[in-house]
C-alpha cells in the first residue's frame, strides 16, 4: 500500500484541512502502534528528515509531522522539569544560525514576523557536556535576556560563563545573573573582516587574532572560550535535518522547528551517550539518571507531561514553545 493511501485508513489520520499546510495544523491523535512511534522519532533524532523517516516506516509525512511536534513540546516540558538546581560552575553560551520559511534576504513586507533568521541560543556546561538552557527565536536583546533568565533559574552558585561578544549580552548578563557571576567575553577575528554574516558562511574562516575580555567578576583567563559550546552546534547540526544547510529540509513554522530543537537536547542529553563521559550521557554526569534512555523511555516520559486540558496531537498547534522551558 502506497504511503498517500496507507495514511488515508489510518484510525485518527485526517488529512489536512483545505488552505493548511501539515506545519501549522497539528490533528486528532496519532493512532500508530509505539514501535513505530519509537522508530520514527529514533530516525528524526538521528538526522534523517521527514520524508525519508516516511519512506523508511511506511507511515505518512503528516503523520510523523504531528507525532514530531508532540513529542518534541513533551521534551520541553520534561526539560524544564528535570533541568533544575544544577551544580554546573563552567558554562559557554552561543548561537547557532537557522531560517524559518525563508532566508532573511527574501522576506516580504506582508510575511510573518517569524519568518527568516532564526537562531537557537544554547547554553552548554563546559564539564558534564550538558545543555542547560536553550531558547529558539531571533537574535535580539529580548532573547538573550529570556534565555539568560532561564539559565540563571536552573544553576546554582557563582558560574564562570564565557561567550562571544554578541553586544546584547553584557547588559542581559547584569540584568539576570547581577554579582553572582563571573563573566568573560571572547572575540575572534577572521581573515578578510569585517566577516560574511552567519547566513552566508558555510565554513569557518581563519582565525587571525583572539582577544578575552574579562566582563564581570573574575573569570580566569584560560577559562574564557566557547570551544565546546561551538562543538555542540555542529552536532545539532549533524543530528536534525532542519539545520542542514542548502536542502528544502529547513522549518516552516516557528513552532515546529522549536519542538525539533526541544526533541534534540532530550535525546543529547538523557539518551546519546557522550564520547568525552565514557559513554555516560550529559544526564548521567549531572546525576539526574543513571542509565542511557532509550527513546521508548524518552517517549514515555515526553507524554507523561501531557494534561487532561492537553489532548495528544492537539496541544502543539497552540503551544508556543520558544524556549527550554515553558513559556
């Protein structure tokens, strides 16, 4: 049986309402048995896109469309519940470039404020390998005092935090962590600055020259860097076809791409274990479990958080998720 056909005698399948596309309306339940549940976001964790997960399972691309945003908004939801009172003393934070719908250079005045640049802010612990904190949306002030905001919530203490030199993150920093911190900023230069923007750059260009700058508090020296923070942003990249760049795979919605990136850290860090930890994951070194999840557990737990008010399949398609925790 074809997939277009397979899809239409699916219980609780519909097919998508007339003016919709299958990124914007999130439908009835997805009735499929859990092994392929499992199986379909095992592929999605592990890069593929959702047309080839489609072709591989036999199950339509709507289909594995609604189930990925579910479970996805679930591991935001499991994120900003497990994530809490973190004993994490090194942190980086970065950016990593995407694009919603369209890149920045062909919007329309009528398109949606949500179209083009998009960016995901992570905010990584430099010793467990750990994604504390992340939040997906525009690469602003406003952001970077919510995610900000949202790391200070989840870490104890007085961390050394290091980041580039994004001009919207001195002020954020003093605005939500105060005194309770200290802070280091590194700059690098390129060859042939001022540099091609993030859009434009699908290689790293030659560093010439780096300077660490000490923001506030006392962060040792040799401790202000990104390294690894940049590191994890190519392995987002590795491991969500959304963030590959120069295919059709990129997101349509806000929404949709958020709970991708939600589905992604879940799985880094309860259920992939880390090449640098002896095979322990992220979630193992800070504690928080003792065991590699499997994704039948992180599904579990993913619709565990799901209320009464919420009905499977149905809360993606209001619920708006831009950052690690809830909104």
């Amino acid at each position: 049986m074809i997939a277009s056909s397979l899809y239409s005698v699916l219980p609780g399948c519909s097919s998508i309402r007339e003016g919709q596309s299958a990124e914007t309306w999130i439908g009835p339940v997805n009735i499929i048995p859990f092994e392929k549940q499992v199986a379909a976001i095992a592929a999605l964790a592990e890069g593929c896109s959702i047309r080839s997960t489609e072709r591989l399972l036999g199950v339509h691309r709507d289909t594995v469309m609604r189930l990925s945003a579910r479970i996805g908004t679930g591991c935001a939801r499991l994120h900003d519940a497990m994530m809490r009172d973190l004993n994490s003393p090194i942190i980086q934070i970065d950016e990593l470039w995407s694009f919603i719908g369209k890149k920045q250079k062909r919007l329309t005045r009528g398109d949606a404020p949500e179209k083009g640049d998009c960016y995901v802010f992570i905010g990584l612990d430099s010793i467990n390998k750990a994604i504390l904190s992340y939040r997906t949306g525009k690469r602003d002030g406003e952001n970077a005092v919510e995610f900000l905001a949202d790391l200070r919530s989840r870490v104890l203490g007085s961390p050394i935090v290091s980041s580039d030199s994004f001009s919207a993150y001195e002020g954020a920093i003093r605005q939500t962590f105060g005194e309770q911190i200290h802070y280091g900023q590194i700059t690098k230069r390129y060859v042939g600055e001022p540099p091609i923007n993030a859009a434009r750059r699908y290689s790293p260009g030659v560093v010439v020259a780096v300077e660490k700058r000490r923001v506030r508090g006392f962060p040792p020296e040799f401790l202000i860097s990104t390294s690894h923070a940049e590191r994890q942003n190519l392995s987002l990249r590795m491991s969500s076809r959304r963030f590959t760049r120069l295919t059709n795979a990129y997101s349509k919605t806000l929404t949709n791409h958020a709970a991708a990136v939600s589905l992604y850290v879940a799985h880094y860090n309860l259920c992939r274990p880390h090449e640098a930890l002896d095979k322990a994951t992220p979630a193992m070194e800070l504690g928080l479990t003792d065991h590699p999840w499997s994704i039948a557990e992180l599904i579990e737990a993913a619709t565990a958080t799901e209320t009464p008010e919420e009905p499977q399949g149905r809360q993606a398609g209001r619920f708006r998720i831009i950052n690690g925790g809830l909104s």
